[in-house]
C-alpha cells in the first residue's frame, strides 16, 4: 500500500492556484439571449463546477454554477436560468442560491468544514450489528445534530444480525439504544436484508427532508434501495479482511420520495470530527449533561478528576449514563490530534 505524502502550506496553495486556474478556462458563458429568467429548483447533486438542478415540474438539468457562487450543496434551493443552446453538456447555469434553514458540514483536516447538505429537518443516523456498533461514533453525529438543531433518529442496520452474535456483545448493543431512548433519543431497528422495520422508516421519512449518515459499510446504500427501489444506489460489502465497510456512495445525493418529503444519501464516512467545535459546546450538545452544567465547584471544569464535578457527582448517584461521559472525554481527548492549523480552520 502506498502511503499518500502530506503536502506542505506552500504546495496546498500551489494546489489551490492550479484549480482555480483549471475553472477559470473551462468557465461556460451564454448570452442573454440564450437564458430564459430565472426560476426556483433544487440542487439534486453537486460535481465540482456542475449541478444536477431539479425544476418545480420535476425534471433534472445539468448545470453550471456560476463563479460567484462560493457554497452550493445537495438540499440547496437554487435559481437558475435554463439555456436555449447546451454547452459542454450544460442545460443551464445556477445564478443565486437562497437562505438555508440548516446546514450540515464534515470537518476535514484538509480542507476545514465541507457543506454536505442543507435544509435537512431530521437526520438517521445509521449504525449496525457489522461493522461494531459504535456508540462514540454515535455521539459525534449526535453532537453534530444538536449544534446545528436538526433532529436525530438513530437506527440500527442489519438487526437480523444480533441472534447470531455474541451474547455479551448483542446485549451491549441493546443496552445502549435502550440508554438513547431513555435520554430521549428516537431509536429504530431495521434490516434491510429482511426488511423488518422499514414500514416505521417510512412513516418517518414522510414529508420531511431527511439525510442518512453513518459509518462506512453500516448499509446506508441499502436502505436506501429497500426505500428507493427504482433508485437502485450503488452498494458494497463490508471488507473481509479489515473488517471496515467501503465507501460506495461519492456524493449526496437528493431522492424524493412517493409518500412525500426526500431522502438524501450521504458519502460514508469511518468519522465526524468535532475539531470546529469548543469542549463547552461538545458539552451542551449532550443533551443529558445540560441540567448539570454551570454546577461544578470551578468554572474551568473539565468533568474528569476535578474537585466538585457535577457531572462525575451525577454519574455516582445513577443520573448519568457513565459510558456517555467517557464518549465525551474521547471526543475531547482526539480533538486534540485530529484539530488542524488555525489557518485551515478559519476557510
């Protein structure tokens, strides 16, 4: 295996010299007289300098996105001109995007936050039996959810699995989802192989802008063609040799649905970073910790070994899950790693 060379600032910049000069020469302009006037669609898909646009009518065009244009994801509500004469494949071109009513990004160490949706109500996050049922990973997209204020759904993939399973290990998984409900949390169990639970799925989805996300190889893809059968979304297998799920899906991707509301599928990713954000934040978005926040003895609490801890008090008295505690300090602790230069972070 090839290990990939990390490049240095000066290379970076160099790298980003050489895309921007890239989209400059392949820039597409149209006459005025060639564009009808604006009208609303909706982003469907995004690949580089192109956009997969859908009209009220629901027809899809390819089109360009004009230079000005500096964020634009899959969810985006858009205005875009349909052209009388395509150019390099392009029926049109993306000229405004509206006000978003929410945004879900991917930190990336590279790159800073990368926009992967918008205007998402409710976010599954989709988990499994194999790969290991991951409750840190778990977490993470909860923290996620809870700092930009989209509603999370956790599901369990591939259910059917736990009877053949350790007993010690099936009745962790089931601990820890019972633990979710009890702090509030909405938990589903589904199998795509069986279909068991999917009916549940669907009346959730129902009118409402859903995206799935998740770990690599927990089954996104194919839940999403047990939902989306005329879809058929590309899907792999989990890796026999490292045991890691393979990433299928490259971009999101925006379905509608029959029953009403639209599913977007999520490129799968092994881990959500929370480098963006600060240890308070982390802290507030854990929902059960906020009744205790603001009570420990000293204000620069960090909920470990710390005299007057009110979080480590409620953990002794029962009123806190103990393992939630751990996740977060593991949150805490690879932040410390995974957190890139000061200059990446502010792109």
């Amino acid at each position: 295996m090839v290990k990939r060379r990390r490049l240095n600032k000066g290379q970076q910049r160099q790298v980003s010299v050489n895309q921007k000069k890239r989209l400059k020469n392949t820039d597409i302009e149209w006459t005025d007289s060639q564009l009808n006037a604006p009208e609303p669609g909706r982003v469907i898909s995004r690949f580089g300098q192109h956009a997969d646009i859908r009209d009220e009518q629901g027809n899809t065009y390819r089109c360009h996105i004009r230079r000005v244009i500096s964020s634009l994801v899959c969810g985006d509500s858009v205005l875009w001109s349909r052209s009388s004469v395509e150019q390099q494949g392009m029926q049109g071109v993306v000229v405004a995007v509206q006000e978003r009513d929410s945004l879900l990004s991917r930190p990336d160490y590279y790159d800073g936050l990368k926009p992967v949706a918008s205007n998402i109500d409710q976010i599954f996050i989709i988990s499994s039996v194999l790969p290991s049922f991951s409750s840190p990973i778990i977490d993470r997209y909860l923290v996620a959810c809870e700092d930009i204020g989209i509603e999370p759904v956790i599901v369990l993939n591939k259910a059917d699995l736990l009877p053949e399973i350790d007993e010690d290990e099936r009745n962790h998984i089931q601990q820890r989802l019972k633990d979710y409900e009890s702090i509030g949390y909405k938990v589903l169990n589904v199998s795509s192989a069986t279909q068991d639970g999917l009916d549940a799925l669907q009346d959730m989805l129902k009118d409402s802008i859903s995206i799935v996300v998740g770990q690599s190889g927990v089954g996104k893809s194919s839940l999403v063609n047990q939902l989306l059968p005329e879809v058929n979304a590309e899907t792999n297998l989990v890796s026999d040799n490292s045991g890691l799920g393979q990433h299928t899906t490259t971009v999101a991707t925006w379905y509608d649905l029959k029953q009403g509301g639209a599913l977007i599928d999520s490129p799968g990713i092994r881990e959500f970073s929370l480098w963006h954000l600060e240890p308070e934040r982390i802290a507030r978005c854990y929902v059960d910790f906020r009744d205790y926040l603001g009570g420990c003895k000293f204000r620069d609490c960090k909920h470990a070994d710390d005299p007057g801890c009110a979080l480590q008090e409620a953990v002794s008295n029962n009123q806190l899950h103990d393992w939630r505690l751990s996740n977060y300090h593991r949150i805490i602790e690879t932040m410390k790693t995974q957190k890139p230069s000061r200059a990446i972070r502010g792109k």
